[in-house]
C-alpha cells in the first residue's frame, strides 16, 4: 500500500537538480543589470523563490529593475538553462512505481507552465504526471498555497507534498495536507520545520519509503543495441547511458563479450587475432559461456534491483554472427537458452548501414580484430539476419535508420528508449 495517493511534487530541488542553470542565468541576468555578480553560494539562493523577489531581496534591485532583470534571466534559460539541469537520482523509479501503483501525480512550481512541460517531457517523466500547476509566462506568481490547491485532484484520501524549501512546506499547510522536506535539494533543515514540515528526507531513497512504504519498486528494464560492425551502435549506447542518468533512471551500462570479469577474460580470447584458428563451434560455445557469466554476475542482478540495463550487443548477435554468418544455424540459438534464462530483453535496437559502409567506418577507426577480418560474404549473411529480425512484427526488435547523423541517430532511439521505460501499463513499443 502507497502512504499517500496524491502526491504534488516541486520541481527544481526535488525532482531536478536544477542550480547550475539557474545560477548561470541569474548571474547574466544581474551582470546584464549592471549589479555586481555574487558569490556561488548566494547565487543558490536563487533556485526556488520566485525570481522577481530574488532580485529584489538578493540584489538589492528596484521594482522595475527586477522585472527587467527577469526577463533577462529567461532569455538564457530558456535557451539553455533549462538543460543545464538533472534528474536527482532515484526520482525516476520513485515517479514510475507512484504512477503504476495507481497513484494521482502533480505538479506545483512557480517556473513557467511552458518550461515545466517541456522539462518534464525532456527528462522522460511527463507520462507521470496528471497536472502541471504553475504560472503562465510575465503572471505574477501567485504562491504555492494557491498553486498547491490547483493541483490537487477533486478528491483524494491522503496527500502530500515534496518540496525543498519554506514556500513549499507553508504553501502543503496552507492547503491543508502533508508536507515533506526534501533535504538534499537546496533548503536547510531549520527552514523546513519552520515551515512546517511534517517529515524530513535527506535523500531520494528516504523519500521513496516516505512515500512509496513498502511498495516494491517494479524490476528495472533491459534494453539491448544491436548491428553490424561499424553501424555506430556503440556511440549511441554510450549517448543513451549519458541520457537516461540525465533523467535520474539508475542505469547499467555493459557489453557483450564482457560484463564482467570472467567475461572480459573470455573476449580477450574471442578478439584476439592470434585466435585465428579458432573453430566456429568453439567461437559460438566461448561467445556463450561469455553471456552465462554476464548474466549472472552483471545484468540479472541489476534487473533484480529495479536497475535498468543498456547492452552492447547480446543474444542476437551470436544467432547473427555465428548462426548465420558462420553457417551454424539454430544450434546457436539452442546452447544460448540455458545462457540467457529468462534475461531476455524488452527492447533490442538494431541499428541499419549496409555492411559495406558500416565496415568502411569502424575501420577508419581503429585496427580490425579477429571477428572484422572475416570476408564481405560473411558481413552480409550478418546484417540479413538482423534485418529479418526487424520483419519480425509486434515483437521487440526496432530497426533505426543508422545513416543519419548521430544525433538524428539518436534522437529516434531515445523515442523508443522513452516510451518502454515509461509505459506502466505493459503496452507495445
């Protein structure tokens, strides 16, 4: 059972950490007004408060002043500011288990409507949320009592709010519901029980169990990135580790062969071009022993712990490579079942380039191993097999367009990548 069935969330300080934007902006802001720029301290005094006062009360700026200095202030925010933030850790899993449990999730803040959409749709948590409360852009802000009492549902039988500073603890009494302090956002311990906090979480992990009780975090995800040499999966794994911990998802990042250690040891052996004689049946037996390993030691224990796991290469690289490049045929798939279990992923991105321009690239960039020496007719019995598993309809297999460039690369993965680790409701990708 959740503790609480409405939750209002504040933004900056408890969903993101969210200071390197704002005081980079609110200090062009004041340098742009002529004042001089504080210390990095005062500065954080800028994230929560309404900006408007901050300029005021901070630098000390008249009325008309402190509206233009605003607006200067959202001139670079808006443009990157906002980016500039990161999903604390641990909200990600927080937000995903209140949502499939049931759960009725807002949001109070006085940023901009406009910006609070599109952070939360950038960070991959708005499928989260039922209500967005916050001011329209040049409103005065109209205080979080107010904007409390806005997100709350018709009806609800406990709630509470999550927030890091004095407004957000006052604005939950004021509206009458629980007031939990975030302390690793940027408020004091003294100024939130002034406030009137009810409960204080010094971590994301506290405020978990302030919220969630008991409730178990649902297992994490498995997500694998396929292709033929060169076809730029790789660079699109690490650009989706950079981007999913952006977003607070707990994520392990792995490789195949590898993981872990016995396994890095074992493809040491596989991609070693002194291994040429190698046989392909113990090519195809090694390259699974391998994965037995991995899966033990690296990804089923991550999934266990609700970790979301972003593989280079997995399964369907050794029925690829070694069932059908090699000629070995099923029986890969075979030996591979005890391999694998049931660690089988949700979601396996197989990356298009023509074996031709895929080779051509990855060999511009560093000396081939032992498996990039095999011949053309071998590459193409590869990339066939990956293509006929992205004929394989309503299945988890997604063919991305790898001819673009890497951010349009990118770009389409992250779609796919998002509406898995969202979906709460066990629908397809």
């Amino acid at each position: 059972m959740l503790n609480f069935d409405t939750v209002i969330f504040d933004l900056d300080g408890t969903i993101t950490e969210s200071a390197p934007g704002i005081t980079k902006s609110a200090a062009y802001a004041i340098e742009k007004a002529g004042y001089a720029v504080p210390d990095e301290s005062t500065l954080t005094e800028f994230v929560g408060p309404p900006l408007y006062d901050s300029f005021r009360n901070i630098c000390g700026m008249t009325d008309e002043e402190a509206v233009r200095a605003v607006k200067t202030y959202r001139e670079r925010h808006h443009l990157i500011g906002w980016r500039e933030a990161r999903v604390y850790n641990g909200i990600f899993e927080l937000l995903y288990t209140l949502k499939r449990e049931g759960a009725y999730i807002a949001l109070a803040s006085s940023k901009p409507v406009d910006l609070c959409e599109k952070t939360l749709e950038y960070f991959a948590i708005r499928p989260f949320f039922d209500k967005i409360s916050a001011p329209c852009e040049g409103e005065k802000d109209p205080g979080k009592r107010f904007l409390i009492t806005q997100a709350l549902p018709e009806s609800y039988d406990r709630a509470c709010m999550a927030g890091d500073r004095r407004f957000d603890m006052a604005g939950a009494k004021q509206a009458g519901i629980y007031a939990v302090g975030a302390l690793y956002g940027y408020g004091t311990r003294e100024e939130l029980l002034d406030a009137g906090a009810d409960e204080i979480c010094e971590s994301t992990a506290a405020l978990r169990q302030a919220l969630l009780g008991d409730t178990p975090l649902a297992k994490g995800r498995f997500i694998t990135f396929e292709g033929s040499d060169g076809c730029g999966k790789s660079t699109q794994h690490k650009l989706m580790k950079e981007y999913l911990e952006s977003c607070g998802v707990d994520t392990v990042n792995t490789r195949e062969p590898g993981g872990c250690p016995i396994s890095e040891r074992i493809r040491e052996v596989l991609l070693d071009v002194k291994s040429l004689g190698m046989t392909d049946e113990c090519e195809a037996l090694l390259f699974a022993a391998a994965r037995a390993q991995h899966v033990h030691d690296t990804i089923a224990p991550a999934l266990e712990a609700g970790k979301t796991v972003l593989c280079d290469r997995y399964v369907d690289s050794s029925i690829a490579y070694q069932g059908a490049g090699r000629g070995l045929g099923d029986w890969v798939r075979q030996i591979n079942e005890r391999a694998v279990g049931t660690c089988v992923p949700e979601l396996t991105l197989i990356f298009d380039i023509s074996p031709e321009e895929a080779i051509k690239r990855r060999l511009g960039v560093s000396e081939a191993d032992r498996m990039e020496l095999s011949k053309d007719d071998f590459r193409k019995r590869v990339y066939e097999a990956f293509m006929d598993m992205c004929k394989n309809e309503n299945s988890r297999y997604c063919r991305v367009d790898a001819s673009g460039s890497i951010e349009q690369i990118h770009e389409i993965a992250r779609q796919k990548v998002v509406k898995l680790i969202t979906d709460t409701n066990g629908g397809e990708i």
